[in-house]
C-alpha cells in the first residue's frame, strides 16, 4: 500500500514539476518500467503477513471490524471447522476487545463467508492442499479453500490483517492467493532433556498456527528421560522420567490438539544411542549389563541398544506397535544420531556378532540395526523417518531423511531415492540470528543442482528445539520470534528474502504472538525481576539497559563456558538463561550505526541517538553498581555491564572525533581496536551485541568517508 | 537492617572523628534517644513484608534458601497443609526457579519446621486465632501456629522474606510474631456488571492469600446480569445472564480454592433493588409487570421486588434455602443498596399497602422488607449482612452493616450494638492513590470515639472492585497492586503508616504478584499494544512515554464525561481502559519535583533528571504523531500528548530561570498558571498526572526558597 502511494506521488511529482512533455513521457514510462521489472519479493505490500502469501492485490477501501462481524460456514463443513471459527472469533475478540457473537451467522448475513470443498484426509497427510483464496472487500469478505486446512491458514492470514486505523479496527481490501512451497513445515521440540509442561506444548502449537506450520515433531525419549506412558513396557517412564511424563490421555489431547489446528505429531523415540533413560527400567535392552541411571549431564554418552540381540527386536517390535496406534502420524521417527558406539566396541559378544555377519565397522552396525527397525516400523503401518544417520543405501526408498549435520546429505538422499527435510540451519538453540535461520533455504546448496525430481523429495524443513538450556519458563523465549522466520522461508517463495521486511515484520508477529498466550517477552522481565530481586525502580531500569545489549554464548560453547559442569538439575535463572538469543535492541543499534555512516556521519538525527545511548552506556554501570553488590545473579554480569559503560565511553569518543572531523592519533585507534578484541570475548556466557557496531564508528572516526566529509 | 547498618555507621563515625569526650558522650545518648523515640511505624526493618508483622527483630545471617530445602509438617496436619506445603514450595520454585522437592521430609531433616497445634472451624469463622510465630536462623527455620490458618499466613511471610542475595537465594534471620489486628480483610468483585471468569477469580484469591485477606466478598447479581446457576429458579441464570453464569460446580470449587487459601467465601445477592436481571425469568417478583430486559446501561434503575407481595417472601425463602445449602459461609449478603423508590411510588397496590401498614415512606418500606428478609436469612442458618441501607433499629442486633456511605454509619452501627465492616473509603473502582485508601482506618473519624466494647463490633473492611469499566483483560490492574496498602491497613497496626515505606514495598509486591500469575502489569502491556497496532517501536515507545504519565478521570466522573453513553457492551480498549489507576511514573516524578524544591533546587542530580524528562517530554507529540495520525484509539489521547509536550517545555522554561536565579516576569507565571489550569481538565477521559508537581516547579521558578538561594 504504502509503495501504491509512493507511486502516486512520483507520478504527480513528474506531472507537476517535469514541464519538457517529451521528458515528462519518458520518465513516466520509466517509472513504469521500474515498478513493473521490481523483483516480485521487493513487490510486497506493506501489510504485516507473515509468512507472506504467494500473490497479495490491494484494493480499494477496508473492511471494518466492529460488534456486527459474524462467519457464516458454507460448502463442507465439519466440528474441527467450527471449532476453528469460534477460536478465530475469540482471537479477533482478543485482538480488537470488541465483543463479538461466537454464534454462527446465515450465510447471507455473514461478514465473513467461508467456503469449503471437501474434508482433508481423516489422518492429516504430508503433501494435502493447503491453499486457500481470501479476498476482502469494504463490502465482507471471502475465504474459499478446497478443504479445512486451507480454511484454517486463510483464517489466520485474516487475523494478521486486523489493525487499528483512523477508522477503528478495520482489514485493508485485498486479494490474497496462497499455497505453501513446502509440504512439511515443522518445529521440534525436546521433551527429553528437560521435560516441558502440556500447556506449553499446547502454547508452542498456538504459535505454529498462527505461522501455518503444520509438522510438530515431539522428540519423547533421550538419555536424560522417557516422557511418554507406556503400558506395555511401564518401566519405561516408571524409572526413566523422575516422574515427569505424558501419559496416553495426555498425548491424545495434544494430538487433536494440533490436528485441530492443521498440525501433524511426528513421535521421535532416539534409538539405538540417546537411550540411557530406556535402560534404568530395561537393562537388558543395552550393549553392556548396567544398572542404568537416568542421564544427569549433557552430551553425547555409550549407552546404546544392543543390535545383535533378537530379543531388542521383539521388544521394540511390542513398543513400536504401542505407540504406532497411540500416534496416528503416517511418520514414526526413530532418531538414530550421535552413536559414539563405545558400549560396542567394547562387547566381546558384539564383536564376534559383527565378525560372524561380516560388520565391517559401527556405522555398518547401524545400518543393521536400521535393517531390521525398519519393517518393525513399516509393520505397524508407519513410515521410518530418522536423522541423516540413517542414510544407508541398503534401506527402501520409503525412509526420510532428516539432515542436521549440514544440507549436503539431504541432496545426497534426494539423488539416492530418500525424501528428506532440511534441519541443518534451522537449529533454535544455537543462537542465531533470525537472518541468519531466514537466510538457509533447503533448495540451496548441492540441492540447487538436482533434478526437479529429485528436488521433489526434498519436503521441506524443521526448526529444532533442543532442551539443554531451556524449561518450561524460557522455552517460549528460545523459540520465538525467531521461528517465524523460519515459518516463512518454508511457506513463502524462495523470492521472499528481504530482511528488514522479515525483521519488521517480526517485530509485529511477536507482540501478536504474546495476545495467543507465548511468553516469549513477559518471561524475560519475569526472570529479570527474578535476578533483581528487590531493586528499586532505578536499578531494575540499569540492569535492562545492560541486559538488553546482552545475548547467550552461540553455538556448542556453552557447556565448554560453563563455570561449573551444568546438569539437568542445574537452577536457570541466571542472566544468560533470561536474555533472549536475539537481541532486537542491539540488532537496531547496529542498523543505527550503519544508517549514520552511510550518510557520511552526517545525520544528525541518528547522531544524537547515537551519543543519548552512549551517554546512557557509559554511566549505566555506576547505577547497576548497588544491585550488583547485593545480587549474586546481578553480579555475575558485573564485568558485562563494566564494558557496557567502557563501549559507551568509547563511542562518545568516536563521536565527538567524528563531529569535529578530527582524526584522534593513531594510537588511540590501536588503543580502542585492542579493547574490541577483548570486548568481543564471552563473559559469564555472555556477549555484548553492539561491539562490532561500535567498532565500525571507531573506524569511520579514523579515516574513510565520514572523516573526509569535515 | 539497613537501618541497623545506619545506626552502627553513625557510632563508628561519631567514635572515629569526635575526639572531644564529653562531646562524642552526649552525641551518642542523643543518637541512641533519636533511635528509641522514633515512632513504632518508622522503626520498620527494610525487609519487603507487606503486610507488616505485629513484631519484627532482626537475627544475624541468613538461611540459605536452595536445592536441598525441605518442609515438614508435625503437631496438626490435614489435607489442606500438605496442598498448602506443595503449593508453597511451588511458589518457592517459581522465585527461585531451584528444582526443589515437593515431598514433605522427615522432621529432623526438615529446612522448615512447621508445628500446628490443632484444627481451625470445619468452616471457616469470622474471628479464628490467624496469629503465627516465624523463627528463620541460619540453620534454618520454626513456623508454629495456633491452626492451620496460621501457618498458611506464615508460609506466605516466608515467601515475601526470600531474596536474591550476594549468596544467592536466601532469607534473613529474623523472628516475627504476627497476628491480623482485624478479622474481616475482604475484597468484594463484583462479577454482575461485567461477568469475571472463574480463572481471573482464582488468581485473585491467589493474590489475597498473598497479602492475607481473608475474604473474599462476591457480588454476583445485579441489574446487568445474575451470575449464579440455580437449580430451585433456572430462569435466573437462564434469562438473565447471557448465558455467562457460574454453574454450581464452579462455585463449589471457588469455595474449594478459597478454604485453601484461608479465605472465606460471603456470596452477595443485592435486593431488593439491583436487580433488574432477576425479572427478566421472573418478573412476577417486581413491582411493576414488565416485561424486563437485562439492563445494559449503568446506574441506578427503577425495578425493586414488591416487598408488599408474600409471593416474593416465598421466592426468596427457596431462593435462599438453595443458596445457603451452596456457600457454607455463615454469612449471607442481601445488598440493600439505592433503591430508588419509584416502581414503589408508582405502583397503587404498594401504596395501598404501605398506608394500610402505617408504613411512612420508602425507607420504612425498605426496613420493613429487610424485617421480613431477616429471619428468612436466619432460618437457612446464615446471619445476615448488608449496604447501610439496611440499618435499622427495629432489625435484630444479629446483622451487620457493611458501610459504603461514609464512615459515620459505621459507628452508628456500633454504637446501636451492630457489628459493621468499612468500606467507605476503599472503593478501588473511583481511582484513588494507594496513600489515600492507605489513609483510610476503620478506627478513625466517628468511630475513634467508641467505647472499647463498641470498637470490638468493627470487624474490618472490604475494598470493593465495582465493574463498570473491568472486565477479565483490565480487572487486575483496577483490585492491584493498590489492593495491598487496603490489606496492610486491615492486617498491621493503625501505627503502621509511613507511606514511603508502603509504596517501596508495594512496588516489589507488584512484580511478585505477577509471578502468581496476576496480570496488572502485562495485560496494560498487551493493551497498549493493541492501541499501537503495527507501531514501530519508537513509535510505541512515544506512546508508553505518554500514557505512562495519565490516569482516567476519577471517583464518579466517568459517566458523565463518556463520548458516548457507556454499557456493558462498550468495547474497553481505549487509553482509558488501559492506563493504571495510580501512574508509578507520575507518583514518582511528583517525589523528584519534591526532592528538587527541598533541596532549594540545589540537587543537581535531581534537576538532570528533571531536565531529562521533560526534553523527552516535550519531544513526545512529535514522536507520537504518525501514530496518532493511523490509529483512531491514539488519536483519541492526541490532545493529551500536546499537552505533555507542552508541560515538558514548561518545566524546561522553570529549570531555565531556576538554574539562571532569574524570575521570569509575572506575566509568565500568570501565562503559565492559566496553562496549568487549562491542563488539569480531563481530555478524553484522561489525567494528566504531573501537572501538579510542574505547578510547583513555576512557583518556584517566580519565588521563594528555590530564587533565593542564588
């Protein structure tokens, strides 16, 4: 909308102001030509959809949302359709605080008309249309979708344009025509390690809805627990989960839960390694006698199944059936990564198994072992899907690849005959970025050079949630906002890769995302305040301003920074457990910086933020100092907030060089470019954000354009 | 503590650097004097209990609140103490976010030792011993209690006392005695004008065990809705809720979750005014033939039940029969309140009656209801409590009077051998400051004068959240946090009344009722985002910057300035809607201005703060108003925002003249003033709450002490 009107403008500018007629013509065919040759991701309307749909139109007028607006249901319908209406309705209540009937409406008298074809498959399938048409008018609105999960992602995108106008709430007319690119768009989360709450799951689903994600991949089982109920095997979470487990009642809630809301359940229990907690009740399932403890530590253990055993078969033949009728899924995930196989290698009895069946090494074993789940899994009528472990050529092409170690192995099962998902990249726990998850396409890369066959295997993605660091009060934090950028680089064209739309977009997709009830941002000031303690209002203000330049180490490192060997009994409620992966103030910090020395250092506007945040910087630590006397957890970022206010110092300096175009000696550069270095460091597990912009200002303080421009 | 700290400071500096004997002597008997005279409420430990213990003494050390922390329960124990542990030690958790065990331990093993004597009343009574004694040493900690009363306010003691510290989690010794100084510490919601949902009701009995009150006063029928399922009388709920009732399910487990928590349950049925909602089933018990609809505007009405009827004694007798049976509590609330008369007036028939009774005017007519009301009340064994309308002489001194016209009634009341509570003065709906309803004792005014046997017959008061302008999103933040300053007065001695000392602790209670899961905070957040649509952030941080200094219009006010009339179907998402009742900034702001002027406006670091917000201030509208421009529910404050700006070059202009010790000629001050006035009006429903404190700074701007001191 907003490009419409900078459209017009140009258009009245060149009508006005160009008086030669012939120049006149050739700028507005110019003009034309320019906005018609725009790349179709730069042709986005400025309306806060995410993802964005395949093709938006913007009409004329809006559509107001005021007490009247109703749904009717026409063409198929069916209980999970109103079951989704009426959650729309409250949603859009929750939204706009109007209250609105949740009945339905006659058709003819409807707001909003929806039109559905036909059911979905009775068990959601991977690959089932999920398109749908909305086309809003000043006059109500039209949602058509051949079957309900196209209703229920064309009921969100109506959501995202709900806003406040100059005229109350009200939906911008427009045309709307989407389909995913992807049929498999998942977000996994780790139950295992630490064990996360139903009504979290519950939330997170909320989240994938509202992203139009469809796959929760619910990881169940690893060294560190067992958290589904077995009645076949009850052990299992009888001494393989401190008592923290779903029982099956509770797995079919979250099941129709998700299906309610278009979102498949893919169970992974990891086997044969990540599987200490199976061997506390059922020892015998091991390569070495035990007894068994549940796993306390992180990382990657001996513990493994026996696969030489006949009797780990059976067993897994009998658990396998269970839970295949409890997970209704075509899928059934059966982890298969990070076998250091020592437990192996150090059995005699598997040893001579290996010779005796010419095994040449582990990974073969693996392989065996996979063999031979395999038709268990096929069996129970599911579909065998695993880590990119489990590539092996000797397994039948109806396996799925899932990659994590990098994406060349998702291309090298596509080339094989293997479908596969792209994970590699889109790991939540690591810490990065949203540009940087934004930026990893899973047709990049080796599968760039596949054939469109090939490139037909590849099903899409999934961001992983992985649970060392995270519980039920920070898992929100760690998975969003930064999962929509994900969410979108799996629905949206491969065109769509702008991002400081993604980024603007985001920042209004996570407020939204706290109306459905994540907790993303009101957890961070609830552990903050934890942190504080009883600080006054000054100090708690000092602690943000430091906390908010601050970021979790990245990657694996940090167990390797850990001050003491952390467990899954460690307490997290220290800062770098609180503070989002993400900084988005120290993210627009940056765009600050890169604005003012692209102008030269000229803008003015932007220089005096600049020089108001520093200031605030440089004497942040001398106000955080009494909080940090009295709170251990304050005190830990003690040296944190030290550098914060050296940077602060350090940028009024850089300024104030750069306002007199007065190069400081050389020294000094060296001097400031020293202290970077050490800056850059992680302290208490922590980074401080703007450093690298800093030190891009104390850079143009020394020499380039801005100092060339006195 | 830290006043102890302070004490020991000055006698170290007094030994140190007062060489002269006889003098360092007499400073020292004159500082130990100054410490012993000072008043009981200011000789407070700076420890965050809200609120106060009857006693307080400071141990050395602390107890070290982690991992292993463990509870045992001897002497009395039942059902209710071990969830009440579990949920302690939940809440523990919450604050710590240390995994603790939730099984009790063996008593020698035990953190924390608690010993209950013996039961308290199978239902709980007005009056019960509530008195603990909680001993925390470093090795760890005694909590001994007549009943389980007791040691649920002493858990509750305990949480408030622990603390992030330099050796992380941790409690200070200390030895408190404690008993309620009343009996009755009521909230009273009213969930008839706007229906409250049962979870925003269990987190608010969540947020009274937290501050020790005891009951909680339930307002569930009036005009606009009768919120209780009725079996004996179903059209009630039926007909006159819009189907937004409580089923007696529901009640049972509020009352459940209420005993839990050490909180009565007293259920309010207001008649035989307030009660248009009952005549829409039944309209036989009016005293005009209807037919009624649910009313949906607000203030007084004319429908009243026919007190002339014997059908209406019928009525009410199984009524009350049926509802006695569902609340236990041995009190039963009729209201009582503003009946107008005019159904009365109006109708022959009463008139008829009241001549042939002798029956001199309304009022008379009313005592003569609440006669024939009383007994049936008693005979379903319930005592009866109603509004002061209800006193009258000729009623059994059984009754109590809850007074809301003023304070007089209440020792009226005593004085006639009445028992009363008050809650003139703790109207939580008209916007008050916490100080104000801080202010307010039941023991003050009329009531100061009783004999100690007529004092005895004050039971207390109720703060009451009328819900005109509340509803389940905005509740929280109407009863919270200045709920609390209400429960200390009720709970601590009338000495206790620095209120410097209630607002500091009051802040850190805020954020930690947030943690039990209140949301005065969040919900404003969520609110103002809705108001800010897809605002960038610098945009939305103009507009917390403004409404941060606003409050809505006060005590009745409302109505009479609304833009258009007001109902239970009025949308609540404006600024109104969303802004505290008491701005923490504003208050806050009014102390700097205070702290500034004493100083003679000497305190440098108070008029760079000053200086500091007000340039905010005056740059505000700018920020604010590409925002105003596209959101209809900002627009709506825009003429607020010019006026902040407007205050902030103000107080520029005053700091200006203040900080050159050069008076501005008299006709800026007479410029200023007139502004001032202009600025103290309500636009849109808004209070622009540092206008008072900016008046100060331009007196002291154009005279006195601050012009003086040049």
């Amino acid at each position: 909308l907003t490009e419409g009107i900078g459209q017009i403008m140009v258009q009245s500018f060149v009508q006005n102001f160009v008086h030669d007629f012939a120049l006149r013509g050739f700028l507005l065919i110019l003009l034309g030509a320019l906005l018609i040759s725009k790349p179709a991701g730069a042709q986005q309307p400025a309306l806060n959809l995410l993802p964005m749909p395949s093709s938006v139109h913007a009409g004329a007028g809006s559509l107001r949302v005021d007490s009247r607006f109703s749904v009717a249901l026409t063409g198929y319908t069916e209980p999970r359709l109103e079951r989704g209406v009426e959650r729309f309705l409250r949603q859009l209540m929750g939204q706009t605080a109007i209250p609105l009937n949740l009945k339905p409406a006659k058709s003819g008298q409807a707001t909003l008309l929806i039109r559905t074809d036909h059911a979905s498959k009775e068990i959601q399938e991977v690959g089932e249309d999920e398109s749908y048409s909305l086309e809003v008018t000043p006059a109500g609105e039209t949602l058509i979708a051949p079957n309900p999960l196209g209703t229920l992602h064309g009921l969100q995108t109506f959501l995202q344009l709900v806003d406040i106008s100059t005229d109350g709430f009200a939906v911008p007319a427009v045309n709307i025509q989407d389909r995913p690119r992807f049929p498999w768009r998942g977000l996994m989360i780790d139950s295992a390690r630490h064990f996360i709450p139903l009504e979290v799951i519950r939330r997170n689903l909320d989240g994938m809805e509202a992203l139009k994600m469809d796959v929760f991949h619910w990881h169940l089982s690893d060294n560190q627990g067992f958290r589904v109920e077995s009645k076949r095997f009850p052990k299992l979470q009888e001494l393989g989960s401190d008592g923290f487990y779903y029982t099956q009642d509770d797995i079919r809630d979250v099941i129709a839960y998700a299906r309610d809301r278009g979102i498949r359940v893919v169970p992974e229990f990891d086997m044969p390694g990540h599987s200490t907690s199976w061997f506390v009740g059922y020892p015998e399932l091991a390569s070495a006698p035990g007894p068994y403890e549940i796993e306390r530590r992180w990382g990657v253990f001996d513990p493994a199944m026996d696969p030489t055993k006949e009797s780990t078969y059976q067993f897994l033949d009998e658990f396998i059936g269970e839970m295949a009728k409890l997970f209704p899924d075509q899928f059934f995930h059966v982890g298969g990564d990070e076998v250091n196989g020592k437990q192996w290698d150090a059995s005699k009895e598997i040893q001579e198994f290996m010779r005796a069946h010419g095994i040449q090494n582990n990974q073969a074993l693996q392989a065996y072992f996979n063999k031979r789940l395999q038709p268990i899994v096929e069996k129970h009528g599911k579909s065998m899907i695993g880590w990119d472990e489990i590539l092996d050529p000797a397994l039948p092409k109806d396996i799925t690849i899932q990659s994590w170690r990098g994406q060349a192995s998702l291309a090298a099962a596509a080339k094989q005959g293997y479908r596969g998902i792209l994970s590699n990249g889109y790991y939540l726990d690591l810490g990065w970025p949203a540009s940087r998850h934004y930026a990893v396409d899973p047709m990049s890369g080796d599968a760039a050079n596949l054939s469109p066959e090939e490139q037909k295997r590849i099903l899409g993605g999934e961001s992983c949630m992985w649970a060392e660091y995270v519980d039920a009060e920070n898992i929100d934090s760690r998975i969003w906002p930064r999962n929509a950028s994900i969410a979108e680089r799996l629905w949206s064209s491969a065109e769509v890769r702008d991002t400081a739309s993604m980024y603007a977009r985001l920042d209004v997709v996570s407020t939204r995302l706290e109306w459905r009830g994540l907790t993303h941002k009101t957890s961070y000031w609830r552990m903050l305040h934890r942190i504080a303690g009883a600080a006054t209002p000054e100090e708690f203000a000092a602690l943000r301003t430091l906390t908010e330049q601050l970021e979790p180490v990245k990657d694996y490192t940090r167990e390797q920074t850990a001050p003491v060997e952390p467990t899954s009994l460690t307490p997290m409620n220290r800062v770098v457990d609180a503070v989002p992966l993400e900084s988005a103030a120290g993210r627009r910090f940056g765009e600050l910086v890169d604005k003012f020395i692209a102008a030269s250092c000229l803008d003015a506007d932007a220089g005096a933020r600049l020089r108001t945040q520093f200031a605030a910087w440089s004497d942040n630590d001398a106000r955080l100092a009494p909080l940090a006397k009295r709170s251990l957890l304050v005190r830990e970022a003690a040296e944190r907030s030290r550098d914060l206010s050296a940077l602060g110092t350090m940028g009024l300096a850089a300024l104030d060089a750069i306002s007199k175009r007065q190069p400081p000696p050389g020294s000094w550069k060296t001097r400031q470019l020293a202290t970077i270095e050490q800056l850059k460091k992680q302290k208490a597990q922590l980074l401080l954000i703007p450093v690298p912009a800093v030190q891009k200002l104390v850079e143009a303080a020394t020499g380039g354009t801005c100092m060339g421009a006195k």
